[in-house]
C-alpha cells in the first residue's frame, strides 16, 4: 500500500547542477501535482498533471520542467539549480479531476542548493 | 487573484481545551480542504468542504465552511497533545486544478 512515492528523500546540489525528482503512484489516480514548501508561504503549485499526456504551470513553474512518463509517474526536473530552489518539494495525485477528493501526498525530498 | 489567510500563524494552548483557527480566502471557490503536516513528515487529508454550509467531523476536530463569507474554520474541542501539528487550508479556483495553500497554523499542545 504504497501510495505516492518519491525519491530521493534528501539531496544537496551545487548551484548549476541538475536534478530530476522522481514520483510514482499507485492508485491509479488521473491527476498529479508538484509543490514546493518554503517556511512560512504554505505550499505553492510548481506544475500538475490533470491527466496523463498533460501538463501546466502552477504558481511558480520558472526554473523547472515537468514529464507526466504515464499514469503512475510524473517527474521533476531541475535544469540549473539555484540557491532559491533550496525547499522541501512534494508530490501529490489525486483520483477525480480538480482534486475534489483531496490529495495524496509523498513524503517529501528536501533539496539543498549550495 | 486568489489568496488564502490563515490564523493564528501560531497556537499554543493548553489540554482540554478549545479553539479554532480560521481560513479566510479572497474569491469565490468551491472547494476547501484541511490537511494536517507533523514535523518533518508528509501533509496528511482531514477534511474536504465543497459547499456552502458543510460541516465534516473526525475526532476533536470539526470544520465547517462558510462560502458567502469566504472563511472556514477548524474547530478544536478538549484538545489533547497528539493534536500538536501544523494545520494547512488550501482552497481550489473555481474551473482550474489550482489549489492555494495557507500558511499553516502551528499548533501546540501543552499537557
């Protein structure tokens, strides 16, 4: 009973290096999102994934970029790393359209950009 | 555009307790939620409000919502210390997947 996976769960980059964050889910869910947590501002949309095939921007897409792989995986990649990417990122799905039955969320990878 | 305020930022009461914390919002919506995030872990669902009205329970904690006023609030009755957490609303844009988030509220419960 897996639910949404993420890995890895701690990373530390230099400024300049890239990344990919890797999600999976499990219960067949249509819809899944990233979000980064910064102390202090909640959590803000980085990109969803209504379902697969699709993908948009959220609050603050500027410095990523999204690949909804399938159904069960939707990935994170960070080109050139800043130190303003440093943030707790988690991923989330959930099974209808519009999330009206709430999210699913990882348990989160905190990235460190030095 | 939409904004979502929640408060207290903090919370620290004592067992037995109640209080409530509040999720204003800016514009009309038609969905509201309440997650609950312990330290250092993952946010976890507790309630989804999706008409003017709604009142869900679970335990010490009820939330109701309010959407002519545009609040919600979370209700906590003779808390207890497993309650201590952070507390988030996220409030959905009527016709879009966005959903904005509070700030949280940090609760704290001192035996």
């Amino acid at each position: 009973n897996a639910g949404v996976t993420q890995t890895p769960k701690f990373q530390v980059l230099k400024t300049g290096q890239s990344m990919t964050l890797q999600c999976a889910q499990d219960m067949n869910h249509n819809s899944m999102y990233w979000y980064r947590q910064d102390p202090g501002m909640g959590l803000r949309l980085i990109y969803y994934s209504a379902s697969e095939g699709t993908t948009d921007k959220g609050e603050v897409p500027n410095g990523y970029n999204v690949s909804r792989l399938n159904k069960r995986e939707f990935s994170l990649r960070l080109e050139s790393a800043a130190p303003s990417q440093t943030s707790v990122y988690f991923c989330a799905s959930s099974e209808e359209a519009r999330g009206v039955g709430g999210y699913t969320f990882g348990s989160g990878t905190r990235l460190t950009v030095v | 555009e939409l904004k979502v305020e929640q408060n207290p930022l903090f919370l620290s009461m004592q067992e037995g307790k109640n209080y409530t914390i509040y999720c204003n919002y800016s514009t009309t919506s038609d969905r509201l939620y309440w997650y609950r995030q312990d330290p250092g872990k993952s946010l976890e669902s507790l309630f989804v409000l999706l008409s003017n009205g709604a009142v869900k329970q679970e335990g010490r904690l009820m939330a109701s919502l309010d959407t002519k006023a545009r609040l919600s609030t979370l209700h906590i009755t003779a808390a207890v210390h497993d309650l201590s957490a952070t507390y988030f609303c996220a409030v959905g844009t009527s016709g879009t997947y966005k959903y904005i988030f509070g700030t949280g509220t940090r609760l704290k419960v001192l035996a």
